[in-house]
C-alpha cells in the first residue's frame, strides 16, 4: 500500500495539517476504512491514503450526510501503466452505494496525475480524446448537492463545447436536453463553469483557466445556487421534475462530442437533498483543507 509521506506524530497518531480542519466528528472510523480498503484490494486496487479515507468518514459523521457519491482518487484506484501514462482503469466510490467508476476500454482510460494539487493526485482527461469514467448511478428525486475540485486547461474548440465534469443521463440521451438529466461542465467561450439542465445554463461562475477551483452546487427542487471557491454566488431556477439517471460520466458525455474535457478533476461528492449552508461550508472546508484552492 502506498502512503504519502508528509505526516507528523501526536501521541502516536499519524497527523495531517488538514485533519485538524474542524467539524471533524470524535471517535474511531478505522471499521469503515478497513472495510473500504478491503473492498478496494480484493478487485486489484490500491488506496493512495488511508487517512484521507477515514477524514472523509469523519466529516460524513459530523455533518449527518450520506453521500450518493464521493470519489477522488486520493481514496484509491485500479490503474495499468501503458507507456508513458499511468492509466485509470476503476475509481473507487468511498460511499455506501459502492458506485465505482470504471471503463474497460484502455484508450479511453483519463490518466492518473500525481502530485498535481497540493501534493495530491488528480485525474487527467487530455484535450480532443475521447476520455471519460462511467458508472451505473440512480438518481431519481429532484434535490441534490455536488462538490466538485476541478479545473480547465484552456479555452477551447468545437470538441469542448460543454466541457463535462459531470453528465448524468438516462441509460440512452444526451444530458443536456431534457429534464431528467443534467450535467456540471466548462464552456468553450468562456471562463465559465455551470450547471446546465433542459437544454439550459441554470447558473454559471467566472473562473480562471488552468487553475482548480472548487465548485458547490445546492439544488433544493426549482431553485439552484453555485458557490466559487466558497465565495461568489449565483441562483437559478429549473424545472422540479425529478431526475431519472441511470448513467454518470466524467469527462465527457455518451455521445463522445462537443464534450471533451480537457482538463483535470481532483474530487466529486454528491449528496442527496440540498445541504444547509453550515453543512455547505464545512464540506468547502474540508475540501479545501486537503487541495488549498483558496
């Protein structure tokens, strides 16, 4: 197993500067990270860092969430090294619905980037390629909360059109079109990162191209607020017809088009309902305790 090796000892516990982010909720959650470590070895993957596990473990507890997803790949992943690139084959979900990520076709694969944000390890989705991470997700309410350390390399070309962090659709259609999908992604024309849903930008925020950034998007049934960096605020309204997802991609969507991503993402988390904003900002604090994008 690999370790990072930045830790420091108190009373003989393995410490990070980051752990002592509070709210961190008191007692032992080593049960939970065996249990996900075991699960993650036995199909032939590694977890990069058993303490960043048990922090998330923790927060879960101190905030009273259960995430529908959580991925990173500073929890773990199933990677194969074909020539010069590290390639990922599973990204690991650290929630209870085990929704891991995988795609067969090696190709495809985004690459593992190492040490890309503040020391830890990112996925990497090239420019132009047809790279993306699937997963059988169901999403069937109209409610939700996602988390996502991301960023894009460059403004982009016709392939980027709506550059896909996350696309969750039907098992057939496009995610963009119509009200049971939806997807968080990068315009081309613009330094913009938004959620898009019914063939329509619902909210958007200004970012800076080739810098991570984290993004917060609370959807409470018709009405949508995005947060940049913990900051800024923008609010939409959508349709409150429930979604009906059977697929989540990163990095693009299922038509392989106009959706490339072309650039890196470090973190997701989705969260079933819209969170308060106490939970909202200790979540932000968390995340960015760990990869220091503001």
């Amino acid at each position: 197993m690999v370790r990072y090796s930045y830790r420091r000892n108190m009373g003989g516990r393995m410490i990070k500067p980051w752990m002592l982010i509070p709210p961190v909720a008191s007692g032992d959650y080593s049960a939970e990270t065996l249990a996900y470590q075991t699960r993650v070895e036995a199909d032939g993957g590694t977890v990069i860092d058993l303490d960043a596990v048990e922090a998330a473990y923790s927060l879960m507890a101190a905030q009273s969430i259960s995430p529908v997803f959580w991925y990173s790949p500073l929890f773990g992943s199933k990677t194969a090294v074909v020539g010069e690139n590290t390639l990922v084959q599973t990204l690991y979900d650290i929630s209870s619905n085990n929704y891991d990520l995988s795609q067969a076709t090696e190709n495809a694969r985004p690459i593992f980037a190492s040490e890309v944000l503040n020391g830890h390890p990112a996925l990497n989705f090239p420019t132009t390629q047809s790279r993306k991470i699937t997963a059988s997700v169901a999403l069937t309410s109209n409610a939700y909360s996602f988390f996502v350390v991301s960023r894009k390399h460059a403004s982009g070309s016709a392939s980027e059109a709506y550059s896909r962090v996350l696309s969750l659709s039907p098992s057939t259609g496009y995610d963009y079109n119509n009200t049971s999908s939806m997807l968080i992604g990068y315009d081309r024309t613009g330094p913009i990162v938004q959620f898009y849903r019914n063939s329509a930008s619902v909210t958007q925020e200004t970012i800076t191209y080739n810098v991570f950034n984290l993004t917060s998007v609370i959807w409470n049934g018709a009405n949508v607020s995005q947060f940049i960096n913990g900051g800024t605020e923008d609010t939409g309204t959508t349709s409150s017809a429930s979604l009906n997802t059977q697929v989540l991609r990163m990095g693009t969507d299922s038509a392989n088009v106009d959706s490339f991503l072309n650039g890196d993402i470090a973190e997701v988390i989705c969260i079933s309902g819209a969170v308060s904003s106490g939970q909202r900002s200790a979540i932000e604090s968390y995340l960015n305790g760990i990869w220091s994008v503001y």
